[in-house]
C-alpha cells in the first residue's frame, strides 16, 4: 500500500492499493479483510485499488470451465469484500476477460480496478 499526498492548490490523499493474490480462496479473505480493516481507518481518503484479484464477480467473467457452481462462494466472498470495502469496480471497455491459458480454452476477468466513490 502506497499513501501519497500531492499539493496541487490543494492537498490530496490517495492511497493506491497494488494486488496479486494466488493461492486458496481463505488466503485472499484474510487479505481482503486486513485491506477493510485499514480501509475503515482511511475512509476519509482516495482509495484506488488494482491488480490480480483472481477472483470473479459474475459466473460469465469465466469461461470455459465445465462448472460454475463451485465459483459460487468465490463471487459471494469478493463481492462482500467489495461491498464491505466500499468500494467500485470499474467496468472495462474493450475485452471481456483479462487472462486466458496460452491454448484460449479458459478465460477469465480476474484483474481489477477499484475506486472508491471520492476517486470519482
């Protein structure tokens, strides 16, 4: 986590958020729950978060897999993080997913930018 403070007639905080999780989905939730934890404690400021969150949203942000039920509580846990967090997802324009295996037989939108509402 980076906290910057510019001077541009004005001073402005921002925190920009750098993530890249990997691994079982109860490493990402303890993630995600210290970044809500510090998130309470910074509410007042810019938050801008972006990175590999290897998560999904919605079932159609992964292709190609034979089941999307075991994705269920992936998408309930991020996007009660998301909520919790309070923050945005921007929504991307061009693609649709940002990963895919080398062969194009899986894709998925696992990378993100967050905003929070003073980011906007």
């Amino acid at each position: 986590m980076i906290e910057r403070t510019w001077k541009l007639g004005v001073t402005v905080n921002i925190i920009v958020v750098n993530v890249y999780c990997y691994g079982p989905l109860g490493e990402y939730r303890r993630i995600w729950d210290d970044i809500c934890e510090i998130r309470k404690n910074h509410v007042s400021k810019i938050w801008f978060m972006v990175g590999d969150f290897n998560s999904i949203r919605l079932n159609g942000e992964r292709k190609g897999l034979s089941s999307f039920s075991i994705y269920n509580r992936e998408i309930h846990v991020f996007n009660n993080f998301i909520e919790q967090a309070e923050l945005m997802d921007i929504p991307m324009v061009g693609r649709r997913y940002t990963w895919h295996k080398p062969n194009g037989t899986v894709k998925s939108r696992i990378d993100r930018i967050l905003v929070s509402s003073k980011w906007l």
